[in-house]
C-alpha cells in the first residue's frame, strides 16, 4: 500500500488536534504527515492568554499541551516559522516560505487540512502599527504583550474594543496594577449580548475601576518621537493616554490563501464545509477552527464562531476523516461564557437582533435572582434573560450575567436549544438543588416560568 502525504496548515487546536488524531488511526507506514505552523508554538490554549497576562496563570509553557518537539516524536514532521503562502490546487501542493531565511519550496499533497486560524481586527488607523499597539491572537501575540509590559515603565493601559478579547484582557491589566480605559464603538460594552445586558457590565465594570467609553470612535495612534504610542484619539476629539494599546475588536478568519485559490467562504469570509468538515467541493481537502463558519442550530445559518471547543472538536472529526474513519460536527448554538473580575458573563443562542434577522418572532424575559439561596451566606446576584419563540414557545436564547455561579448555568440552556426544548418544557427539568448551590426554584427556571408566561399573553 503506498503512503499517503496529509499537509496541515496552522498548528493550532484544530491543525494539531486532527493531526493527533489521524497519528492515531494511521501509522508512518500508511499516513506521511507534514504540518506548517508560522508561529514558535503549537497545541497551545489562546483562551488562556488573558490570564497569563494577568497572573492567574504562572507561565507562558503552562498553556502549551503539546511542544512542536513532542510532536515530531510522533513521526509529524512540523515546521514552525514556517508560513504557506500559496495553494495549487490543480497540482495538490502548497508553496511554503521559511520566514528566519525567506526560502520557499512547494510540498505535494494527497489530502489537505486547512487551519489557518483567526486574525485580530486591525483597522486602518494612524499608528496602528506603532511600538506597544498588540493584538491578541496567538500565544506568539501574548509574548510580545508580555515583552512589551516588561519593558514598559508607565501604568496606563487603553483597550480598544469591549467584546470577550477587550473585557479579558482589561481585566487582566488591572491585575496586573494597570489604569485601564476601554473604548468601544457600540451602546454597551460585550456585543454578543443585548444593550440591556451589556448594561450591567459596563456598571460592573465601572465599580471595578475600569473607566468604559461606550460610542467611542477611535482615529488615531498618537505615538511619541520613538515611534511608540502615548494616547489613543477619538472622533469626539478626546484624548486617552496609554503606555500600551490592546486591540479587542474582535477577530476576523484567516482566509486569504483559501480566497485566493478559490474555495468556498461563507457572509463572515469563513471556510464552507460539510458536517464532516470536509470543503464544500473538495473531496481530499478539511478545514477547521477559528477560519471556518458553522451551522447556527438555532438560527439555521452559518455563522463565524471562533471558539477553541469548537476548534479542538473540529480537530478530531478532521483526524477521524483523514484517518479513513467517520465523524461529524453538526453546529453549535452559540455559547459562550467570560468574566471580568468577579463579574460572569454568559449567553447562548439568538440575542433580539439575531431574531429579528432570522425574522422570527419572540418574546422575552428578564429575572433577578441570586446564585444560591438567598439567606445562605454569600449569596450573588444575577440577571437571566431569555428569549423565545412567540407562537411555540421554543427557546431561542439566554444570556446570564451575576456572581459566582451564575455563567456555567448557561450549559443548562444550551442543552435545551440543542435539544429544541420549549420554554414550557424547561420548566419542568429536574436540576439539582441545596441551599449552596441554588435557591428552590433555580434563576433559569425562574426565568422559563415568566417566559412562558409572556408565550401566553402574546398569543399567536
């Protein structure tokens, strides 16, 4: 039996998760394997990154799980700094340049994995490019942060952008003793929630002595005469000094190569791919992870989700393909949880604006209640929206935002939107209780009953 060549791009989760995998299923003998990373790292978690920052986490090797060098004991043949800068689909190569000595060379293929990962949103500004202004990406993005902390004498920091990367990495500065300003363009900081709940992180926010600018236009990097930022301008002609700039607008697919050569993307710009995470189109070719888009379970459109649960399971079904073996990855349900400081923050599903897009109808729900019973020492507070389809009752979505306990009970809302649970339904799931965990009636109860309620009153 002649060996196969598998050629991976990008040694993320989703790269290096399906080459795990296919090492698994495929010896040496019946599966050559050569994998290109253009960074120093591999098999690392990025989630993680904020939290290095910050302290939580003592080191930058503590978020690796697998060395390049650990790897390369599996018989992978990984090349760091190594980018590829051009596929040939006709002719199954890929032409990779080394980025220390600028050479190329093309490698043959026989099946292809594309996992090339996310970008940080870098707009076109004066100065975005100046000495201290980081994007947050890739553990090579947090090195340089880390470097540039290190060598930075002041304690004002602006982050430009309050969505998951601009609150994490906030609250990661100020654990760090920094003067932290978070500017933002939206009516509330964290977009992915609705204005009402995104209200209540920027209070919380403001009492933990992060100053939040909502409807903040940034146009500018000022920049000293090193060539390093000193202050970042906005549109209404005010002034933020800083010592270090960290962009958290969010991120974007890295699809340049798969443009190019003229694969399938998606309304975000992400890689088409079927349930098994093949190519749409493309027998021998996969992709996965933070470039890709996935099916919304709930909206019923693909969407662009970079999340590392996503990626590394994503990986797996990959492996399992390229290793002769069967899996799929039939969507998500958009769940996503985060927190700065003592604040949690978490949703799942549709916000009313995704709703309204997907023209459906809905009613919604909004409780206060505490994490645990409320005559039990250290109760918190939380707040529970939900959403739900007008005529059905179907769930549709649910953010939480409180103390401590409050973003894991999202899990419970999403098994019922994977599930296609009705409001009505959730009221009667049978959740654990004990005063130190919950009161009697659990906040996302609480919150179905008084959906269901609202299913009723607006009628059909």
């Amino acid at each position: 039996m002649a060996t196969e060549r598998l050629v991976v791009v990008g040694g993320g989760a989703a790269g290096m998760s399906a080459v795990s995998q296919a090492r698994r299923l495929k010896g040496p003998a019946e599966l050559e394997i050569v994998a290109f990373e253009r960074g120093h790292f591999t098999s690392y978690s990025a989630c993680g990154i904020p939290y290095w920052v910050g302290g939580q986490v003592a080191g930058r090797d503590d978020l690796i799980a697998r060395t390049p060098e650990e790897h390369r004991a599996r018989d992978i043949d990984l090349r760091t700094r190594t980018e590829v800068v051009e596929l040939d689909l006709p002719g199954s190569r890929v032409r990779a340049r080394d980025l220390d000595t600028g050479s190329e060379s093309w490698t043959g293929y026989d099946k292809l994995v594309l996992a090339t990962g996310a970008r940080p949103v870098r707009p076109r500004l004066p100065g975005i490019g100046a000495h201290g202004v980081h994007g947050i990406q890739s553990l090579d993005d947090g090195q340089r942060l880390m470097d540039t902390l290190r060598r930075t004498e002041g304690r004002r920091a602006v982050v430009v952008g309050a969505g998951y990367i601009g609150v994490e990495m906030a609250e990661a500065l100020v654990a760090r003793g920094y003067e932290v300003t978070v500017l933002h363009r939206g009516e509330q900081p964290m977009a992915t929630l609705d204005p009402d709940m995104g209200g209540l992180v920027h209070s919380a926010m403001n009492r933990m002595g992060i100053r939040t600018v909502s409807r903040a236009e940034v146009t500018k990097i000022l920049t000293d005469e090193e060539g390093r930022a000193r202050a970042v301008a906005t549109s209404a002609g005010d002034e933020y000094e800083a010592d270090v700039v960290v962009l958290g607008i969010g991120v974007e697919p890295r699809t340049s190569l798969a443009r190019a050569a003229g694969l399938p993307l998606g309304p975000s710009g992400g890689i088409l791919t079927d349930l098994s995470m093949r190519v749409r189109g493309h027998g021998n070719i996969w992709s996965g992870g933070d470039c890709v888009e996935v099916l919304d379970l709930v909206a019923g459109r693909t969407r662009h989700i970079p999340l590392g649960t996503h990626a590394n399971k994503h990986g797996q079904v990959i492996g399992s393909g390229v290793g002769g073996g069967y899996a799929t990855f039939p969507g998500v349900v958009g769940t996503a949880v985060s927190k700065v400081c003592d604040l949690e923050i978490a949703r799942t599903g549709l916000r009313e604006k995704d709703a309204l897009e997907a023209g459906l109808r809905f009613v919604t729900a909004t409780i206060t209640s505490t994490n645990t019973a409320g005559y039990y020492p250290g109760a918190a507070e939380m707040t529970v929206k939900m959403l739900a389809e007008r005529r059905t009752g179907r769930l549709l979505g649910v953010q939480i935002v409180g103390g401590a306990g409050a973003a894991k009970r999202v899990d419970i809302a999403a098994v019922a939107l994977t599930a296609g649970m009705t409001v009505d339904r959730m009221v009667s799931l049978d959740l654990g209780y004990a005063p130190p965990f919950s009161p009697v009636w659990d906040p996302i109860l609480v919150a179905a009953r008084k959906a269901v309620a609202a299913v009723h009153s607006a009628g059909v």
